[in-house]
C-alpha cells in the first residue's frame, strides 16, 4: 500500500466551546485524502491541512453525481482512551456502496490507515463532555473529468472530521416526525440502500416542508406509501406490546451501523427484536388500539433519538405521551456507555486508536 505522506498545519485553529457544538459545525485542522485512477491504483495518500480541494469543474461528482459518504464517530473515554465505534462495519458499507455508485472503494488498510492518522493528528479535537464525539465523515467521489455518462476511471477518498454534540435541536429530547405521502426517498433497485449523496438530494424537499410545519425530520414510506423505510437521518423501531419491531433491509433501507448495533443488543438481551415488513396503516392501528409504547430512531449523527410524536394524514399522534420512553433511554445509556468506555463490550464494537 501507498504511504501515507503527513504535512501538519502551521496555523492550528482555536478549538470551540464544547457546550454548544450543534451537528457539523466545526472541522477540525487536517483532512485525509487518497486518489485512486485505474492505471496507478490507489496513490498520494496524504494527511494534509483542511482546505479546498482541487477538482475539475468536469469531474463526474459534480454532473452524474457519483459521491458517496459514511458517518462514524470517535469518542475519548474518561481514562483519555482514544476510540472508535466498530470502524470495520463503514468500511465494509462503503466498500458495498461503492461497487453500487461505480467508484474505486479504498481497501480496508488504506482506510484504518488514513483514519487512525487523521484522528491522531486532530486528537486535541475530540471532546470528551457527554453526548460529544469527533464525527468522522469518509467519503468517495468520481473526480476524472469527462461529460458523457459513464462510471469514473477516477476516484478521490477523502476524510474529514468534525466535532459535534446532539444532531437534533432538540437535543436527547423527542423529535415530531412528518409521515411523508408526496414525495419519495427511494425505491427498489434505486440507491436506498448505499450512503450516496443523491439519497440525501432527493430527501431535502420534503425535509424543509415538514421543518416548516414544524416536525424535526420526515417518515419515508415505500413506492406504494404504505411500507415504513426510515426516517430522514435514522433508521426507525416501534415497541410495541409484544414485539419491537423494525423495517426489515429491503434493499431501498440503508443498513445502518447503529440499527445493526441495537438489532445486536436486543438479541443479546432476549428481547423479542423482530426485522420485518411494517406499514403505517399496522402502526396507526396499534396507536388507536393503545399498543405502541414507543418509537425512536438510530443513527450515527442522531445516536437514538426518541419520537414523541407522528403525523400521518391530518393527525398527529402522541407516542408514549411525547415522552422518552423506558426502552429508548435504557439503550441510549447502553451504547454511548460502551462508546465511552463506562460498560463492558461484549460486542467488541470498540477498537482504540493507534
Ligand atoms: C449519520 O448518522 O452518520 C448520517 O450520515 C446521517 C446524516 C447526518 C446524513
């Protein structure tokens, strides 16, 4: 593998209070970038000061599109332990995602290379309050130059960081949902199942309509607006009475890594976790018939995120009194614990910063 070649800023920024971090706010000092081109292979793997990058205006990410991103986090335990959130699952994701956008993914070595180099020369970034983290955002895009529509022959691999606190205004309080019936997120054999850019294009839409009605995020629905896929940033599970169930991978539903790891911990708790098919008519039966208890969202960004209340047509819902529920904050203390080193890790989801 290329090494990496590390050229540290000389104008190190001043870090931001950490009492106010919001969502991708701040970046940090330095970025990683690798290119990769079919004849040179993956080259120029550099750690090198945040800035601009030089693209041509004819690079096919800025035409056809071709971009894909992940989102991770690292988190400094009390100890001051450096650590990252099962790292291996994105790198994976995006190397399944990049066989679906047609770019070059990076090798697992290049990308634990470039992560753990990128966060050790930002170390100083990563605060260590509670609910803060180092958001850490790898990402691929088609950079060869060219205008008829075909795959890129080139690729670009870059990683940014960006400390954060709570994704929602909100902060760990429940979040209004909007269920979406206009317009959709994705559909069979689309690209609802890869992190691509595109996916997030076609959802800001709807995202600001429901934003200016007042609900935080919207509820995406299958083609035929009746099977439940996620909600704008988050994978989404209902409780109810006898099961907690959430949208079974489709393949237009991203595989999110903190949906894998609450699938994973349910199991490992002998809760009745079920992956299957769920439509929004089940789920406004089972809130008239008082059956749901509680319903939240998972995701990187959003960690979990309790829903308070759901519109559907012209009713809003109140779920579990528009409280947190018992479950969502028993599983939000279960994985930012083992995030932060204060609970055991049975899962092995955490691996320590070389
Ligand atoms: C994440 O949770 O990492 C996401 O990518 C969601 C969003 C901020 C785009």
């Amino acid at each position: 593998m290329t090494d990496i070649q590390i050229t540290l800023t000389k104008e190190p920024k001043a870090l931001p209070p950490t009492d106010n971090l919001g969502f991708g706010n701040y970046f940090t000092d330095h970025m990683f970038v690798a290119k990769y081109s079919e004849d040179k292979g993956w080259y120029e793997a550099k750690i090198l000061p945040y800035g601009p990058l030089p693209l041509d205006p004819g690079a096919s990410v800025f035409h056809y599109g071709q971009a894909l991103f992940e989102g991770m986090k690292a988190f400094r335990q009390a100890d001051g332990k450096i650590v990252f959130f099962r790292p291996e699952f994105n790198q994976v994701r995006m190397a399944q995602g990049a066989e679906r956008m047609c770019l070059e993914a990076p090798p697992m070595e290049l990308f634990m290379k470039g992560l753990h180099e990128v966060v050790k020369a930002d170390a100083r970034w990563i605060p260590n309050e509670p609910n803060t983290s180092l958001y850490i955002r790898p990402t691929l895009i088609g950079t060869e130059s060219f205008l008829g529509v075909r795959p890129s022959r080139e690729t670009m691999f870059f990683i940014m960081l960006s400390p954060v606190g709570s994704y929602y205004a909100e902060g760990v309080k429940p979040v209004k949902i909007w269920t979406e019936e206009k317009y959709l997120r994705a559909a069979p054999g689309g690209l609802g199942a890869v992190k691509a850019g595109a996916n997030y294009a076609s959802s800001l839409k709807a995202a600001l309509e429901a934003k200016k009605k007042g609900y935080a995020q919207v509820l995406w629905l299958d083609v035929e607006h009746q099977g439940i896929e996620e909600v704008g940033t988050m994978n989404v599970f209902f409780v109810f009475n006898n099961e907690i169930v959430t949208p079974a991978l489709n393949g237009s539903i991203l595989n999110g890594g903190t949906r894998d790891a609450i699938v994973e911990l349910l199991k490992h708790k002998n809760l009745p976790i079920v992956e299957r098919k769920i439509t929004i008519t089940e789920v406004v039966e089972r809130l008239q018939k008082g059956e749901l208890r509680e319903a939240f969202g998972t995701g990187t960004a959003a960690v979990i995120s309790p829903i308070g209340e759901l519109h559907y047509r012209d009713k809003d819902w109140k779920i579990n009194g528009g409280q947190t529920g018992e479950l969502s904050t028993q599983l939000y203390k279960e994985i930012t614990g083992i995030q932060r080193g204060e609970l055991p890790d049975p899962f092995n989801w955490i691996t320590p910063l070389k």
